[in-house]
C-alpha cells in the first residue's frame, strides 16, 4: 500500500479516520476518567481517614 | 471452597489484586491493539465488495462485542451480588457499567459511519441496530438507576435488577441478523467451524478484540480499586491501602 493509497483508504477516507480517531477517543476517555475516579476516591479516603483521626484526638 | 470464595472477593483482597493487574493488562492491551492496527489498517488486503471501508471492522466488531461482553458482566456480577450477597459483585457491576456504555456508543458511531457508503444511510430502524441503541439504553438506565438513591445499597439492589432483567436484550442483538430480515450481515467471525475471513483479516481482528478485552480489564481494574475504595473508606484496611 503506498501512503497515499494508505491515507485515501481508496476513497472512504471521511468514514474509516473518523471511526479510528473517535475509538482513539473512547480508549483515552476511559483511560482518564478512570484514573481520575481512582484518584478522587483516594482523596475522599484519606480525607475521612484524617477526619476519623481528628475526632479521637 | 465457599471460605476461599468469599476471601477471595473480600475488598482488600480485591482493591490489591486490581492494583497489581492493571499494569499487566495494560501493557498487553497495548501489544495487541497495535498488532491490530497495524494487520488491519496496513497489511489487510481491501476487501472486494466494500473495497477499504471494511477497514472500520477493527473498531466496530471488538466494541460491538465488549459491548456485549460488559453488559453480561455487569449483569453477572450483579446477580452474584444479590444472589450470595458477595457486595463486592455490586462494585464490579458499578464499574463495569460506563465503560461498557462508551464501548456501546463506540459501536454505534462506527456502524453508522460504515452504513453511509454500504447502505446509503446512516441510521436505520434495523433489528441489529435498534437493539444496540436499546443496550446503550439499559447501561443509561443502569447507571442513572444506581445514583438514584439516597441509600447506597438500595441503588446497588435495584441497578442490579434491572442489569438482570436487561440481559434478556444480549441474544437478541446476538441473533437478530438471523430471527429477523437485516440490513445488518451475518455472523463471519463468530460462527462454529470456519469463520468467513481470510487469515491476513482475521488475526488482526482477533488481536483487536484481545486487545479491548485487556484494555477492558485494565481500565476495570483501576474503576473498581476507585469503587472499593468509595465504600469501604471507613474501614482499617484502608488507612495502609492508600498509605502504602
């Protein structure tokens, strides 16, 4: 396949890049919305944890 | 056994064994989705009747299947949950749930960008179709069910439910290109005995599908150490999970 013929994908260029882009999309989203769910978990347990703390002090 | 089993899905248990797999996932999701990638986008021939928009399959067919694959899960860890009161089925399901909605929506923009120029449009009221958009319904549904609660447990009891009553719509979006006339084609891949592929299509296809399949885990994984951590936070373990 020459990279015209690759980038062209022999006229169907508008419909097969975006489905590749968009799942490009997908995978990052989930990628950081998870880690950003992990991480304000995290914060919400160490923020009790210093509250629990507090409380028997 | 049933000792084993419930250590085995005690939340510390989990929230460190998910910890320890996600980078193992990850890593592996990566080598077979670029595998993929590259056998399908370069090396593939173009296939003779839609020419390279066939190419589209290495997103559409692994989403449309994690679709699935997530709904079940979800809907399995569920029913696990209620049935044994295993609560950490409730954690999974609630994990599951958005990354097999976006994996639904991925499936549905990429079938309707391959339907335009095979089909002439980009939405029809097609069996195959609306069952999928009804699945994206059900994860909506799902999800908004789960936050609707005041009480935690109580939204775990009914989004639980309502996954079971929900998986009747995963053989129908299965079987409804052979119960009903479709626009949508056939079974090529998943057909007992020979898949209707040519090898140089089909490796990258199945890497792909590996490929989301880890990537499922690894993102679930990470989902669900956030999920534990949620409800548990009160509880000892926590205080040297997160200070580790």
């Amino acid at each position: 396949m020459t990279p015209n013929g690759f980038w062209s994908m022999g006229g169907y260029a508008r419909f097969v890049w975006p489905c590749f882009a968009l799942a490009a999309f997908v995978l990052a989203w989930n990628v950081w919305s998870a880690s950003r769910y992990r991480a304000a978990a995290r914060t919400r347990a160490r923020r009790a944890l210093a509250m629990a703390a507090g409380g028997h002090a | 056994m049933w000792t084993w089993f419930y250590k085995l899905a005690s939340p510390p248990h989990v929230y460190a064994a998910a910890g320890a797999l996600t980078p193992w996932f990850a890593v592996s999701a990566a080598a077979a989705i670029g595998y993929g990638l590259v056998g399908g986008l370069v090396f593939a021939p173009p296939d003779y009747q839609q020419g390279d928009a066939f190419r589209i399959i290495y997103v559409h067919v692994p989403s449309a299947w994690m679709s699935l694959f997530g709904y079940t899960s979800m809907a399995v860890a569920g029913a696990i949950a209620l049935i044994w009161r295993i609560k950490i089925g409730h954690a999974v399901a609630a994990a599951t749930a958005p990354i097999g909605a976006s994996f639904t929506v991925l499936a549905l923009v990429t079938g309707s960008l391959w339907g335009r120029p095979m089909w002439g449009t980009y939405w029809a009221w097609d069996p195959r179709l609306t069952s999928e958009l009804i699945l994206l319904f059900l994860y909506a549904g799902v999800m908004s069910l789960r936050s609707a609660f005041e009480d935690p447990a109580r939204g775990d009891r009914a989004a639980a439910l309502l996954g079971i009553v929900g998986l009747v719509n995963v053989p129908i979006i299965h079987y409804s290109v052979v119960w009903w006339n479709s626009l949508h084609q056939a079974a090529t891949v998943a057909k007992f005995g020979k898949p209707d592929m040519v090898g140089s299509m089909l490796w990258p296809l199945l890497s792909m599908f590996l490929g989301f399949m880890l990537f499922h885990g690894a993102v679930l994984c990470m989902r669900l150490q956030g999920e534990v951590l949620n409800r548990e936070r009160q509880a000892k373990w926590v205080r040297e999970a997160i200070t580790a």
